[in-house]
C-alpha cells in the first residue's frame, strides 16, 4: 500500500520493540521495499534509532502502536519533520 501513495519510496524505516520487529521481520521478508529496523524498547534508545534511520537514508517511516511510540509521537514526529530526515 505504501508503495502505491509514495511510489519514489525505496526504504522504510520501522521504530518498533524486538519483540514487534520479530513479527515484521517474517511478514517483510519478501516484500519490495527493504525495512530499515530502529529498535527501540526505552525510551533512551530514540537517538539511536534516529541515527539509524538518517545513515541507512530510509524514504518514510512507519511505527509500531505501543505505549512507548504513543509517550515519544512528538520526538517522532519532529524527527520526521526535520528538514534532511526523509
């Protein structure tokens, strides 16, 4: 589906806990854009995962629903608006 509202998309970053990257990691591993995994199961792990997401220049991002992404939707939403972030 996201290839269908963004077609120039080549890779997708993932913030999402292990646990939730295991599920996607099964269901993404035929699929034509490559997720970028950002892990994050605290709260200090956001730098990290934003670092990730800016080396591997991931085009979009997509989050997991989970009480940690709810706390940090500002910090995330932020970071996508900044402008050399995706």
């Amino acid at each position: 589906m996201l290839k269908e509202l963004a077609p120039a998309v080549a890779r997708v970053a993932c913030i999402a806990s292990s646990e939730v990257w295991e599920l996607y990691r099964h269901i993404t591993a035929d699929a034509d854009i490559p997720p970028v995994f950002a892990p994050v199961n605290r709260s200090e792990q956001f730098n990290e995962a934003f670092a990730t997401i800016l080396r591997e220049r991931a085009d979009a991002l997509v989050t997991e629903r989970s009480p940690i992404i709810y706390v940090e939707r500002g910090r995330i939403v932020a970071f996508a608006a900044e402008p050399d972030c995706l």
